[in-house]
C-alpha cells in the first residue's frame, strides 16, 4: 500500500455550514486534502476565520460533518487543539513575561511538564534564532521577533499542524522573506502540515503547494498553486518580427482577441474554443510575419484571484437579477 | 525522492516530542494521586484537632464539614485542571513588581500589631508581681493594666475574636493589593490580546478563571488565612500545648474566614476586572463597593433608624457575620442574620461568575 493511501487526510470537510443568526458565514464547504502546506485566501468576510474557528473546535459548524487528521471537527474539540500549533494575527502576548516563560507557558497549556516545556522552549526558540532575546521582557521583542516568538509558542509541542493567521503581518521585507522562508522550512523539511490564512498572495505563492479560495462563505476554487495557475487554457504569449498590421487583422477576422502587446513585438492573446497552435503559424507565413516564442499565458495567483473573485460576483448579480426578473 | 515519512523519521530536534498524551500519561498519575492523599490527611488532621465540634450536631458543624469537602474539591479541580500553570505565572508577574510589594508590605503592618503585641503581652504576664515595669523606650507602665488593655481592648488572647479582629483589620490592606492585582492579571490580558493565547489551548474558559483566581486566592490568603494561623501557633507555643487541642475550632474557623474571603473576593475582582480593565478604574470601583456602601450601610440604619436588613448592603460587613459565625463569635442586635449575609455573598458570587463566563465566552478569539 502507498503511504498516501495510509496517511489520513489533513482535512476532510462534507457540507460544513456556520450561521450566526440569518447571515450564513460558511455555505456547504466540500473538500478533501492530503497533509501539505495550505494557502487560504479571500477578502475580508469570506468566511475565513469562522473556518479558522471550526478547524481550532472553537465554534462547532451549523451544518456539515468534517475531520483533521481522522479526528471529528465537532466532537473532539479539545483533542483538535493539542493536534494544531495556532499563530494568532493578534499579539497576544503577556506584557513583562520573558520570551522563554512564555513559550513555556504554551508548552504547559499543550499539557508538557514544567521542566518538559522550559526545555522545550529554549529548543524552540533557539531553532528560531530568537535564543540571544529569550530572557527579554516581550515589550522589547521587534515585530519581527514576536512573529517568530509567536510561531515559537504554536510549535512548542510540536504539532503535526500549524494554523497560521497572517504570520507576514507589519513585517519588512527581510523580515517577512525571512518568516517565509522558515515557514517553507517547516513545511517541506520536517514534514508540518500548514494551513496559512493571509490576504497578501506573494506569501502562499512562495509558501503553499495547495490553495483554497472563500468568497462569501463559498468554496470557490481548490487545488495546487501550479495547476490552478494553469487551469486557464485561452492565453497565449506570442513574439512576432516584422510588420503585423496583416496578421492582426487575420487573426482578430479569426476570433482572437489582443489582449496587450508592447513596443517589442510581444503580444497576450486569448484565443476562442476549439483553436490550434499551428494557425499561428500559418498566418503568421501568410502574411510574412516571424513568431519567435509560442507560450502559454498562465496566470499569477494574484491574477487568477482576482479573476476567480470578478466571476462570482458577476454570476451571484445575474443569479439575483433572475430572481428579480430583469431583462437584460 | 523522501517520502514524508522518510523526513519525520530523520527530521533535526523539533519532532522528538510525542504529542500530548493527556493527564495521566507517565509518572504525573502517581503525583496526583500522591497529592490527593496528602490534602485527604490534611483535612483528617484538621478535623481531629475539632473533634468536639463534629460530635455536635448544630448547623456549625455540618457548615465545618462541608467546608473541608469544598477545600478538598478546590484542590482536586487544580489538579485536574491546567489553571496551574496560569495561576504560577499570574503569581510570578505580580511578584516582579516593586509597587506590589509596598503594598504589601503596607498591608502586613496589622499582622506585625498583632505579633508583636502577643510577645508584649506575654512578658507583660510575667511582671504582674511588679507595680510598674519599663516598656522600651517609651515610659514605664503597669503590667496588670498592660494586659487588661491587651485582653479586652485589643482582644490579644488568642480567642475568636483575636482572630476577627485580625481579619477585620487585615481586609483593608486586601482591598488595595486586589485593585492592583486585578488590573495586572486579568486587565491586562483583555487590553493586550492575551486571552486568545490562553483560549485556543486545549484549556477552557473555566480553567483560565480558576488560574487567573487562584493567583489572586493565593494573595489573599498571604494576607489573611496565613498570617492568622502563624498568629495562632505563635499563641499555642506562648500559652501551652493544650491550646493548640483546646481551639482546634479556632484554626478551623479561621481556614472558613479565609475561605468566603478568597471565594467572595476572588469572584468580585475578576468580574470588576474584565469590567473596568485599567489599574485607577478598578481602585475606583473597588473603593466605592468597601468604602462607601458601608457608609452608606451606617447611614441608613444608624441615622436614619432603617431595618438592619440595609446593613446587607455592605460586603464588608457580610462577610465579617459569616466570618464571625465560623469563627463562633456571638454578634450584636443590631445586626442582621448571618444566614442572610450569606445568602447575599452567594448571590454576589453568582452573579459575577454569570458576568465572567459570559464575557470570555464573547472574546473574538480568531480576528
């Protein structure tokens, strides 16, 4: 048996719903994921951190059944809690408290002896290059350093998932490619599972091999970073030599649309169904025009969020303009 | 290409813990059971040394039992609990303040009255045969008329009302330290986020107030319960052997004063606490509940002639009944019943308790 087939799924979620009161906060989430590194995205009150909630046992879901890591999101609340390192995006730290005592703290709240824990905490934050700064009061830690110190406190007991809520937040740019690349670290060489909630898309780009995307409580898209960015099979990146004023108009005759060119010669195009590569370059020989580059367009996760956003809106607005019976 | 597998096998030093097992994973089940069985003999011994109280069948009696069952109770919830290690950290946080222990210091000065005067009292007996003896530097006095003031004055002898009127003193330097502990412990975790660290541990709500009270119980119990049983070894070692068998319901009213103290003060300073968050709110609230309600409480029955009932108003005074009651100290006429002193005790804990659990339960704690 293949080890995939052995390892229970991170995340098994069938129909998950939340309400509060008439507003529904999470609308029949479906979805199935292996252990990796997850990105969750979406704009502000897409349902985010009331997923985050019901991953944590903090808030059981309306409806829907779901697990992590086999065990029961609404029936083993606690048990969840001790399985998942929690970042919070909030400081939450304990004014005057030295950076060990803290992490230690945490360890001892995962259920780690005293000595257990304060052992575990200095490993911890030494790991994290926070070992010179660990006897300091909190309130003189950088935003950079309570990041990581924060990170320190999730991992202390060393969960096998770590649920990360904006972990870049406020940090400069060496201190944000610095967070991220520990974050990959953790991921891909001691075989954490992470679920990293953020609103900036460079981080799960660089972070995630998974990403889902929430628009009003609806599970938009799921699936890796790479094929998702893929997924759209209409564009094209073509490099042209010579006069293209005759191919242009063939092409436009063809059902091509220009989607921007540029002073040297490079051209996006979104070309209709059913087209083939090699009528580029018959018209391109047609009409005495030399393509130097062929490629396929694939979009930036940016791109495609805001694409993927743009589509729903504008089928939720003809969904209600139906209702409504408005012609269009 | 290593499976995931192959790299959790032979990943560096963060993936050598085991996850959490629970409670009794280990040796930790022997060190609760070891615990346990300790705080059990305590209470025998506490039980024993008030034996003729237990053959009585008054309602005392059975307040005294159930008494030690809810000390017994308060230990077990610690220990199958994780408020332990909030409650340790709570206490160390204070301690680190230089301002807490003026305070402090402030609030023993009565304890020292109280110690101090026993050893003068003492030696005073010893120079009865004497018409005047010198008293440090301060003059020449008559030892007979030495310890009638210590006797019945200042009740210096060791009996219940010694120790009421140790309590009574002692709860003012209480009221100071808890307005300055309640700002520092729980003030401060609902003004800097900190809750949401505590809340998405595998701890609930409850075991959070229970560290957050135990901290403050602990200070309190510094305060009151722990000074007042050295006051009454310090008398059993200077009168004789017998008073230590003779008062034994003494030691067991005092742990009962000190008890509805920490349980009635714990409760009203967490819930003033979450309310007013900031150190100068909270002594602002806190001086209104023990200072003005019980001048107002002597306002309205004392001048204005109204039922002693309005002295319920008070919770000084409440508690001082109950405190009185378990001490076995008759109380004045113009008092109302101890029953319904407590009566209001329990219905202020309630009340704060029901604002607690409903504040905390109403913390965002994913933003």
């Amino acid at each position: 048996m293949s080890e995939s087939a052995a390892a229970p799924l991170l995340l098994e979620l069938d129909g998950i719903c939340r309400d509060y009161g008439s507003f529904r906060a999470l609308s029949n989430i479906s979805l199935r994921l292996p252990p990796g590194r997850i990105g969750l995205l979406g704009p502000n009150g897409a349902g985010k951190s009331s997923l985050l909630k019901i991953l944590l046992g903090l808030l059981p879901p309306s409806a829907g059944t779901g697990k992590l890591l086999g065990r029961d999101i609404a029936s083993a609340r606690a048990e969840l809690r001790r399985l998942i390192g929690y970042m919070p995006e909030a400081d939450g730290l304990i004014p005057g408290l030295p950076g060990v005592e803290y992490v230690a703290l945490s360890g001892e709240l995962y259920g780690m002896s005293y000595l257990e824990a304060r052992r575990r905490a200095h490993e911890v934050l030494s790991h994290l290059g926070l070992e010179e700064a660990r006897y300091r009061p909190l309130e003189q830690y950088s935003l950079g350093m309570k990041q990581r110190l924060k990170l320190a406190a999730a991992l202390v007991h060393d969960p096998p998932v770590l649920l990360l809520d904006e972990p870049t937040s406020g940090l400069d740019p060496a201190g944000r490619d610095s967070m991220l690349d520990l974050l990959a670290n953790l991921g891909r060489d001691l075989g954490k599972s992470l679920i990293l909630c953020t609103h900036l898309l460079g981080d799960v780009q660089r972070v995630c091999e998974t990403v889902l995307i929430l628009h009003r409580g609806r599970l938009l898209r799921q699936g890796s970073v790479a094929e998702l960015c893929a997924s759209r099979q209409d564009r094209y990146c073509l490099q042209i030599q010579g006069d293209p004023s005759a191919f242009r108009e063939e092409l436009l005759l063809e059902g091509v649309q220009i989607v921007q060119e540029n002073e040297r010669g490079w051209w996006r195009v979104a070309v209709p169904a059913g087209w083939s590569n090699r009528a580029f370059f018959a018209l391109a020989s047609n009409h005495g025009v030399t393509l130097t580059a062929l490629m396929r367009d694939d979009e930036t996760l940016e791109d495609l969020f805001h694409r993927v956003l743009q589509e729903a809106d504008q089928s939720s607005r003809l969904d209600s303009e139906r209702s409504h019976g408005i012609p269009r | 290409m290593a499976s995931r597998a192959d790299i959790l096998r032979s990943s560096g030093p963060l993936l050598h813990y085991r996850t959490w097992q629970g409670v009794f994973a280990g040796s930790r089940l022997s060190g609760t059971i070891a615990f346990v069985v300790v705080q059990t003999l305590l209470l025998v011994v506490l039980f024993a040394l008030s034996a003729p109280d237990l053959h009585d069948s008054t309602l005392a009696g059975w307040c005294r039992l159930l008494l030690g069952a809810v000390f017994l109770g308060l230990w077990a919830l610690v220990v199958y609990s994780r408020a332990w290690p909030i409650a340790r950290l709570s206490l160390l946080l204070l301690l680190r303040r230089r301002l807490f222990w003026a305070v402090y210091a402030l609030g023993l000065v009565s304890f020292l009255l109280f110690f101090f005067g026993q050893y003068l009292m003492s030696w005073a007996v010893t120079q009865l045969g004497e018409q005047s003896v010198r008293v440090g530097g301060f003059g020449r006095a008559n030892p007979a008329e030495l310890v009638r003031v210590f006797r019945d004055v200042l009740k210096l002898n060791g009996s219940a009302e010694t120790f009421r009127s140790f309590f009574q003193l002692e709860v003012y330097g209480v009221m100071i330290v808890l307005a300055l502990a309640g700002s520092i412990l729980i003030g401060n975790d609902l003004r800097f986020g900190s809750l949401s660290f505590y809340l998405s541990r595998p701890i609930s709500s409850w075991d959070y107030l229970l560290g957050k009270g135990l901290a403050v119980a602990a200070f309190i119990n510094l305060m009151t319960t722990i000074p007042a049983l050295i006051l009454f070894v310090q008398y059993g070692l200077l009168e004789s052997w017998d008073y230590f068998l003779t008062s034994g319901h003494l030691m067991v009213g005092i742990i009962g004063y000190g008890l509805s103290l920490t349980v009635v003060l714990t409760t009203l300073l967490l819930a003033t606490a979450v309310w007013v968050q900031r150190t100068v709110p909270l002594i602002m609230v806190w001086t209104s509940l023990f200072i003005f309600c019980p001048l107002l409480s002597r306002a309205l029955v004392d001048a204005l002639r109204l039922d002693p009932r309005w002295r319920l108003i008070d919770l000084w005074n409440d508690l001082y009944l109950v405190g009185s009651r378990l001490l076995q100290v008759d109380l004045s006429r113009t008092q109302p019943d101890w029953q319904e002193a407590a009566l209001v005790l329990t219905g202020v804990c309630v009340l704060c308790l029901s604002y607690l659990i409903l504040r905390i339960r109403a913390v965002e704690i994913v933003k």
